[in-house]
C-alpha cells in the first residue's frame, strides 16, 4: 500500500508540471475507496479491474464534483470518507446475508 503514495505522486508531479515535497500524500483514502466501491472486499476478497476503474471514476467525479461548488477540503475528506464506511458496511452486510442462506 506505500507504493501507492509515491506513485500517485510522481502522477501528480507530471499533470501540476510542478514538484513539492507533499506531492501525492493524503491519496491513500481515495484509492482504497475507489477499489472498495468497486467491489474489493477489505475482509479479503478479489476485485476486478473494471470494478476497480468503476470506483476510481466514481471517486474522482465526487471530488471534482465537490470541487466545482467550492466545498472545503477537510469536508471533501468527510465526505469521502464517510463514503468509504458506507462501502465497507454495505459490503459486511451483503457478505452476512449470503453467508445466512
């Protein structure tokens, strides 16, 4: 999982044209959202590279959503990960209700 921090930066380095030493920190929580809304277990489960793709567009059309109405970066945080619990709670519900049956 550290890995994807220093490529998320290196990505984020090359679309700013810009370097700084925070470059890519805090992108953790989106890519664990985006492949848990793509249907990635966090109990242990394999998830698909569509879903995963799924996720992450889904993901970034919330924050450049919640960017466009100018919301606060600390609530853009609540937001998603609030988002976040949501997944991971529909995803140990619906895993309980086919262990059931």
């Amino acid at each position: 999982m550290q890995h994807f921090g220093r490529y998320s930066g290196l990505i984020l380095t090359a679309r700013l044209d810009a370097a700084t030493t925070s470059a890519g920190t805090m992108y953790e929580l989106d890519a664990i959202a985006a492949c848990v809304i793509g249907g990635t277990s966090l109990i242990g489960g394999v998830g698909t590279i569509p879903g995963a793709l799924l996720g992450a567009l889904i993901m970034a059309s919330l924050d450049n959503g919640m960017s466009i109405i100018n919301l606060d970066s600390y609530w853009q945080s609540i937001v998603k990960g609030s988002i976040l619990v949501l997944a991971v709670w529909v995803d140990i519900y619906s895993r309980k209700k086919q262990a059931s049956k």
